[in-house]
C-alpha cells in the first residue's frame, strides 16, 4: 500500500484508462478518489458516467462545464494565430489539456486533496500537458499517473484488469482504438492505425463519429458563409451565435461533407513518431475561413512574420506550455494583427474539399483599380526606378565581381 496521500482528484472521462484507475487507487493508495469530468463537448460520452464512477468506488463525480471556456480562451486564440503542429495537426487534444487542468487544480484545491491523478501513458504528449499546466496552478500537488507505475503493459492488459474487477467498459478488443473527443474534433489512434501502411476504414461502420468520409457525402455541395470580428467567428449564414453553438453547427455541415479528415504520423513531444487519424470538420471550416478573410485584410509583412509566429506558438501549444510568458508575448502580437480581420468568408463544401466562393470585408486592403489588367489609378512607369533599386546590389555584385553564374 502506497502511503501519504488520503484524497486525490482523478481526471475522469469514463474510458478504459480511467475506468480502472479509480478502483487500482483505492486498492494501491488506500485513498479517497474524487472524480472530475471536464465536459469539453464529448456530448453522448457523459450519459452514465456519475453512476459508473461512484459503482467503482469514487465518492463524487463533479462534472465541469467547461465549453464556452475551452472556446472562448483556447479555441479561438488558436484560429486568430493560424497555429497547425507539423503544417496539419489542429490541435484538438492538445487545446483541451489547459483547461482541463486548470480546473483540476480549483477543484483539488476546493477538496483539500493530496494529489491530482492523469490516465495518461507514459509515452504520450498529455502527460506533459496535463502536468505543466498543474505546475502553473500549484507547482506543489502531488501528481500520480498510474501507467508510470503500474504493471499494467498495454491496453489488452487493462481490458483483462477491467474484467476480472468488473467493471464495466464500452469497448472490447476489436473496437480499442484510444480516442479523444470534445467540441473541436475527435482522434483515433492504436490498433490497425499502428501501422502506417494500412489504409483507414473511413467506410466502416462506427469508426468515423463526427464526420462521414468523403466518398459517402453528397453529391451536391453545401455553401456557407462565415462571418468575423476582430478575427473571431460570430456568425453562420448571417445567424450570430456564441462561439460553442458557432462550432456545433460549422461540425454538422462540415461532417456531412466530408471536411477535416487528416491522416498523420506526427512527432511526439517525447521523441517518437505516431501515426493517428483526426475528424475536425467545423475546425477545418474556420481555418480555411480565417485564412481566406486574412488575405485582404493583413499587410504582406505582417502576414508572413505572422506565419512565423504561428510556428513557434504551434510548438508551445502542443508541447503543453500554454501558461508561459513566451504564449502570453505571443499571443499578445496576435491580438494586435486581428484588429481589422472583419467580414465574411463564403465557401463551398464538396466532398471533403474546401472551396473558396467569395470573401469581402469593410477593412480589405484590395484595391481593384490597383490591381486591375485594365485601366487604372497606377503608373506603370514607376516600376522602373524601383528595379533598379531593388536590383542594385545585384547589379554591383556583377560589375565587381562577375561571379554571379
């Protein structure tokens, strides 16, 4: 028996990880176990869960509503900085983690807990995510994470754990993908998708949940307009909403179509390489959107020292360090670009694709008569000294030097 620790707060989602962590603390700690579901948006995933948690021996379950929160303060500053780990990865898990353990500390704190318990492996990013995020609220708190130090070897292991205990699970063996899922998207990984030389079934029935794949959508596209403030989506098709109701609805038509699917094999924060598949369709939606409604609205410099940013915040996010100075510096130049990202965005959705129907905005630095093949406001001949500028040191080189071939 474990000592020293008489209350732990446990990061509870009802999975197969944490389904079996409640009853090995109690038999490991000897502990009082206070279980917290975060409700980022798994919808369905929380029918039962109070019930389930106190049978295996939790003596509360807090359920935390923490939807608007994950949206408004994780969500849309990742759509304002454009920020996509390895050109691809939206970021879904890792936008989560956050909030999910700021929370953990207020309520463990609120309980006057020991410890604060993750399901997380040993090899994954979460790990990290969770646990930095505890050492910016309570650099103090015990952390256990049970896969650190239990004998348990793989999820067939915990599955067998899970039977011989009785405790209940919503897979079995041939459905024991490891999943993760809230308002922003849902990730697949484990089982066939180990390797990758397999195709996914995106077919099969029950693998895909948010989406459909592209070969089932219809054959008639979907248009939708998407419409910004200060780079802040607000509303669908000229309906405001909040941000929550905003995604709801852009996952729907996306879904149905096909959009946001991505298959990956990505670089792990600790070192090795894994191979996932990520349904993200309203995500993918405002992204495409907010790059569109950037384009007229961004200086050039801005917008490619902006790119720049937006690779190293992709980074930090990812890498769990969302409470440090640097994500605060950043995300403060941000803000400051977004300034005039305001209007709409219209796009066509067909077959999982993305295409672009038409972008205005009061604050569009496009000027037609600029830009235009035909007559306008522009003389032609003022190119000419700025060539020669521009090329000057070209031009010296050649002279001097005559090297350049």
């Amino acid at each position: 028996m474990k000592k020293n620790v008489k209350k732990c707060v446990l990061a509870y989602s009802g999975g197969l990880d944490t389904s079996i962590i409640i009853t090995w603390l109690k038999e490991n700690y000897g502990c009082e176990v206070v279980a917290v579901c975060a409700d980022v948006g798994q919808d369905d995933e929380l029918e039962g869960l109070e019930e389930k948690a106190l049978k295996t021996g939790a003596s509360k379950l807090y359920i935390a509503d923490l939807k608007s929160e994950f949206v408004n303060d994780y969500i849309f500053p990742g759509i304002k900085a454009g920020v996509k780990y390895e050109d691809n990865y939206l970021l879904g898990t890792a936008f989560a983690r956050p909030v999910i353990a700021k929370k953990l500390v207020e309520i463990a704190k609120a309980e006057g807990a020991d410890a604060i318990v993750h399901g997380c492996t040993g090899k994954g990013n979460d790990q990290v995510r969770f646990e930095l995020g505890i050492k910016a609220f309570a650099p103090e708190m015990t952390v256990i994470a049970p896969w650190r130090e239990w004998e348990l070897k793989s999820r067939e292991d915990e599955i067998e754990y899970a039977e011989s205990h009785n405790i209940p699970l919503k897979i079995n063996r041939e459905t024991n993908y490891s999943k993760d899922k809230n308002l922003w998207h849902l990730s697949h990984e484990g089982l066939d998708l180990e390797d990758p030389a397999n195709e996914p079934t995106y077919e099969k029935p029950g693998f895909l949940e948010m989406s459909v794949s592209p070969m089932q959508a219809p054959d008639e596209p979907t248009y939708v307009t998407v419409s910004f403030e200060k780079g802040i989506p607000v509303a669908v098709d000229g309906v405001k909403m909040d941000g929550v109701a905003l995604i709801e609805k852009l996952n729907e038509l996306g879904g149905k179509n096909g959009i946001g699917l991505i298959d990956i094999v990505e670089n792990r924060l600790v070192g090795m390489k894994s191979r996932g598949v990520y349904e993200t369709p309203g995500g993918t939606i405002l992204y495409k959107a907010h790059e569109l409604l950037e384009m007229i609205t961004l200086d050039k410099e801005t917008a490619h020292f902006k790119q720049q940013v937006a690779l190293k915040l992709a980074d930090i996010i990812y890498n769990g360090q969302w409470f440090t100075p640097l994500h605060k510096a950043l995300t403060a130049f941000v803000d400051s670009t977004q300034e005039y990202v305001t209007g709409n965005v219209k796009l066509k959705l067909y077959k999982g694709n993305i295409i672009p129907a038409g972008t205005t905005s009061p604050c569009s630095l496009y000027s037609e008569s600029l830009a235009s093949f035909g007559e306008s406001d522009y003389n032609q001949a003022d190119s000419a000294g700025f060539i020669n500028l521009f090329g000057l040191p070209i031009a010296v080189n050649a002279m001097l030097r005559g090297d350049m071939k």
